[in-house]
C-alpha cells in the first residue's frame, strides 16, 4: 500500500519537513507446522520502499535513524488504515 507522512529531519543546523512517499507491505508470522503437521515457514518481515522523499520539493537522502523513525510512523498509519494488525517498532538497523 502507498503511504505518505511527513517526519521532521535535521537539515544542516534547522529542523525541516521531509515529505515521504512509500510502499508498504506486511510481513508474515510465519508457521513452525502445517496443520497436517508438515514443517512450516519461516516469518517475513514487513518491506518499506521509500519512493520519494523531499524537502523544500528537493530529493533528500535520509540517515540511518530518520529512516528507522519513519518505518515505525509507515508501520503504524499502515496499522491503522488495515485495523487489527500488531505494529512492533524496529528497535535497530
């Protein structure tokens, strides 16, 4: 699903908008058995793809900890457009 948030980044000494457009898809819990008891599968992890992210409409290249707060804000506004689904935040890269 395409998703856009805005998340407050550091440009320089400012704190700035960074617009983001991105493309989530939920991951999978995976299974230890098939229910005919095969072996299962193992879990997927959510994908983000960051299609755009601009500032003042110029691309802008997110760090490594804006990129790990705006999965989380992706997570949850993905959560929340679904329902029942439980966001777990990425605690690091």
């Amino acid at each position: 699903m395409i998703l856009n948030i805005t998340l407050e980044v550091e440009v320089g000494d400012d704190f700035k908008e960074a617009h983001i457009e991105a493309d989530f898809t939920f991951g999978s819990p995976g299974r230890m058995y098939m229910s005919n008891g095969d072996p299962g599968y193992p879990p997927e992890p959510d994908e983000v793809e960051f299609l755009s992210v601009t500032v003042d409409g110029q691309p802008f290249e997110l760090s490594a900890d804006d990129c790990q707060r705006a999965y989380n804000m992706l997570a949850e506004e993905a959560a929340n457009t679904v329902g029942d689904y439980d966001v777990e935040p990425l605690e690091a890269w």
